[in-house]
C-alpha cells in the first residue's frame, strides 16, 4: 500500500482511472453518509439501482451503483 502523502497524486490518477473505466461498483456506506455518498457518485455518472445487492447491515447499507447510461430509464 503506497503511503498517501508521498503518492496522492498517483493515488488519485489511478482511482480516477478506475472510476472512469467502471461499469458499476458496490459500496458499503455508512448510514450516516448515505445522502452524501449518493451524490458523490452521481456527480460521477453512476445512478443508485435497487438490486439484491442492496442490504442493510448493522451500522452500514451496501448499495449497488451502475453507470447512468447502462440503465434503463
């Protein structure tokens, strides 16, 4: 794991790499951060899909997220 003060920069370009190849990505998110986290990935191009994916843990919900243009409207 690179130390993340001496890497951000290549950190953040290799995430951001990931994010604009990704199809869809599922994140376990704190409650508390659920609204926040939402808009984060759709300010992103990904867009929130009910699926059997999406569950309820005890301090967490895992959500499902899938690029806006793979879902039908």
């Amino acid at each position: 794991m690179m130390n993340l003060d001496d890497n951000a920069g290549e950190l953040l370009a290799e995430l951001n790499e990931l994010i604009q190849h990704c199809i869809s990505i599922e994140l376990r998110i704190h409650k508390a951060d659920v609204d926040r986290i939402v808009q984060v990935m759709e300010k992103h191009g990904f867009k929130y899909k009910v699926s059997w994916a999406s569950m309820e843990l005890t301090d967490f919900i895992v959500i499902d997220f899938w690029k806006r243009e793979l879902l039908k409207k």
